[in-house]
C-alpha cells in the first residue's frame, strides 16, 4: 500500500482490512453490551447502526473507486504468509494466555482484556505489511484500552473486564476503519478515473 499511485489492489486491501475491522468491532460491542445486564437493548440498537452504517460506507467507498487504474495485485498483496504468521502467534497467544490466566491464576473474567491485548500485539507488523502506521496507532490503543480494563477491575470495577474490553476495543477498531476511508476519500483516492 506504499505505491504513489492508489490503485484498485490498494482499494481492495482497504476494503477487506476494513471489513475485518467492522466485524470484529461488532464482535467487541455485542460483547460489552452483553455486560450491562438491564440496558443492553440501546445498546444493541446502537451497535447494528454503527455497524450498518460502516458497511453501508465501505459499499459506497468499493463503488466510488471503480474507475481506479489496476495495480497493486496479488503479488503485492499484504495479506501473505507474513500476515498469516501474526495471525497465528495472535491464536496461540490467546488460547495460551486465556489457559495460563484460568487454570493457573483462576482469573477466566481476565481473559477478554488478554484476548484484547494480544490482538493488539499483532498488529504491531502489519505497519511495515501494509505501509501504515495507522496499524502503530491501533496496536498502542487496543493494548491501551486492555491495560485500562485491568487497572479498573484490580481497582475494585469487577465489570471492567468485560465492558472496558467490549466497548473499547470496538471503539478503537471502527475509529481505526472510519480514519482510513475518511483519508482514502479526502485524499480522492475512490474518485472514478478521469
């Protein structure tokens, strides 16, 4: 995505790490709503909108730059085996951490901060796979937000481990999508070519 020229491939790599961030930012928000016992209903409604709402502009953005010029194809794809090595020491991590934080500690409620942070971990390469150092940000912030998360519940907020987490990590992700398809678009980069 370093190419001087955004092209169709950088559209499509856009795109799809959009989309995952869409997703698993709604995953997040389901997730934190699902700690608030009484009013979680607003709380669902406002999730499916904000989720509508990114979806609905990652269409309008794919639409928008169907005139780009090609480039940018498979062979310089960010998501290749570098990007499946993050994913997976991300899966190992979380499966050995959330193991070692109940078995070992007896703190399972600890889990989804674990889980948010090494998440955040694994975004730290994909500022050099995708030339972005919007991926910097999004690391430092996801892991921010589970540090956040377990100082409050070792403060006494036992809730933290969960709502902290779930609203939070959402958050971060979907301000992460929202901030590139707002510099993609103010930069023109979706604009039909003339």
């Amino acid at each position: 995505m370093t190419d001087a020229r955004f092209t169709k491939g950088h559209l499509i790599t856009l795109l799809i790490s959009s989309a995952i961030g869409v997703g698993f930012g709604a995953g997040w928000w389901f997730f934190g709503a699902s700690s608030v016992p009484d009013g979680s209903t607003p709380l669902v409604v406002v999730g499916v909108v904000a989720v509508l709402g990114l979806v609905g502009w990652l269409v309008l953005t794919a639409r928008r730059g169907a005139g780009l010029p090609a480039g940018g194809g498979r062979e310089e794809s960010p998501f290749g085996k570098r990007y499946g090595i993050a994913v997976l020491l991300m899966l190992v991590g979380i499966f050995a951490g959330a193991r070692v934080l109940s078995a070992v500690f007896d703190l399972p409620e600890a889990v989804p901060a674990w889980v948010l942070f090494v998440v955040g971990l694994h975004f730290l390469p994909f500022a050099k796979l995708f030339g972005s150092r919007r991926f910097l940000v999004l690391s430092a912030l996801l892991c921010a937000v589970a540090v956040l998360a377990a100082v409050l519940a070792i403060a006494g907020w036992a809730a933290a481990w969960r709502f902290v987490p779930g609203f939070g990590g959402a958050m971060v992700l979907w301000g992460t999508v929202a901030a590139g398809l707002l510099a993609t678009a103010s930069q023109g980069a979706t604009s039909p070519a003339s």
